[in-house]
C-alpha cells in the first residue's frame, strides 16, 4: 500500500500519516465516527502497529485526531467558538453567555478578486463564492461577517440561497462540500473610519476587524473570512495559573 513512496525519503510513519488523512478527507469521514483501530491499519499498510501508532500520535499532537478513553479515535474539529467569540462575549437579557445565531445575509460567484485569490493559494482568474453573514443575539446583529471561498472547492453552493445554509457553516461545509475545516490562523485589528451596513455604526465608532484564513487537513487555505465588531463590545480575558 505505500509502495509510492519509495523513491521519497519519508518515515513509514509519515507515509501511514499522509494515508490516514487522505482517508478522513476523501471519504468525508463522520467525527462521530470511530477510526479503525491500529490492528487493521497496521494489516491495511502492512507496516507494524508501532509504527501506526506513531503516525496517529503524530496527527493527534497536530490537532486532526483525538483519543478517547475507551472508545477509540475519532476526528477533531476545532472549537472556533472558543476563537472569536472570546474577543466578543455576548449575554442575554437575564445576563446569561449566549451563543450568537448566524445569518446568512447574502450569497453569490464573483470574479477573482487579486488579495482575495492570494490569500486562498489559487489563481487570481479563479471565481469565487462570497457570502454575507450576521451573528445575532435577541434581534441585535452583533458581529457582521464578509466570508470569500474558492468556487471550485464550494461548486454546490452556488446554486443555494441564504435559508439553505445551517447555523454553524464549518460542519455545513464538510457536509455539504466534503471540506473539512482543520485549523485556522486569525489576525486582529482596531479600525476607524468604516461603517457596516448590518452593524449600523457609524464611522466615528471604532471597529474590531478579526480576519481569518481556514484550512483544511492538508494546510490549504479554503476560506478567508473578515468579522467586524464594536469595539466598545470587545474584551480580552485570560486565565494565567
């Protein structure tokens, strides 16, 4: 099974890792899932267990895969609610954190957009989905969100409209398009002198800009996300034991 690989200079363990990705990602496997257990990637690969076992540490220190006691291995998705939502941290009126609802405002192809296509690692000719989105609580858009995907990864989108998409878009994608959100890398900024329609500020309220690329499994950028916010609704906690 890893017979390609041997004119490369890789670890068989790097070999049996590469494969287990390729597996999760193809085969849009389900989180909830179970991954076969080390045994039958060992006969699968016809490598020792030791040496699975080794791939599949690796990819759980890289955050792809997660153990759990008596039940097995299964994929992991990043908690991103635990990445934005941080910076902005909404409660109800009896005070209570809430989750903010998302909404899809807008969703249409564009052309290439230069920064935009640079920014997704493809070629500055290739069309794009761009998407619209409001995170709301009790009837308050709180963050306003401008989202830009590479259409030839997202072609089923382009045939939706905004009351097709779910709540949470990351799980949408994987099931929809089969690309599975891994990691993400996010930048932020405080900006003047911008106004947002959904958010209704005007340009003398400073803004939270957080921009954010996606990728997926393989490290590929497959979505580059912009999220504004009031800044005076911002605020940075952090425990330090």
């Amino acid at each position: 099974m890893l017979n390609n690989f041997k004119e490369f200079k890789m670890p068989r363990y790097e070999q049996v890792r590469w494969h287990i990705q390729t597996l999760l990602t193809e085969s849009k496997w389900d989180e909830n899932t179970p991954l076969p257990t080390e045994q039958e990637f060992a006969d699968k690969y016809e490598v020792s267990v030791g040496t699975v076992r080794k791939a599949v540490e690796k990819l759980v220190e890289d955050g792809v895969l997660i153990k759990q006691q008596g039940k097995g291995t299964f994929l992991k998705r990043p908690d991103f609610a635990s990445s934005l939502l941080r910076f902005f941290k909404f409660r109800d009126k009896d005070a209570r954190y809430v989750t903010p609802t998302g909404i899809i405002k807008k969703i249409i192809v564009i052309d290439g957009i230069d920064d935009i296509n640079k920014k997704l690692n493809i070629g500055k000719n290739k069309a794009l989905i761009y998407i619209e989105r409001t995170r709301m609580v009790e009837d308050r858009v709180l963050l306003s969100e401008k989202i830009w995907l590479p259409k030839s990864r997202f072609q089923a989108f382009a045939t939706l409209n905004p009351e097709d998409f779910e709540n949470l878009l990351y799980p949408f994608y994987y099931t929809k398009c089969g690309q599975f959100v891994s990691s993400a890398v996010e930048t932020l900024y405080f900006i003047t002198d911008h106004s947002d329609d959904y958010l209704g500020n005007t340009k003398q309220e400073n803004l939270v800009k957080v921009c954010r690329i996606a990728k997926n499994l393989e490290g590929d950028p497959i979505e580059y996300r912009e999220s504004y916010g009031l800044a005076e609704k911002f605020s940075y906690e952090i425990n330090i034991i």
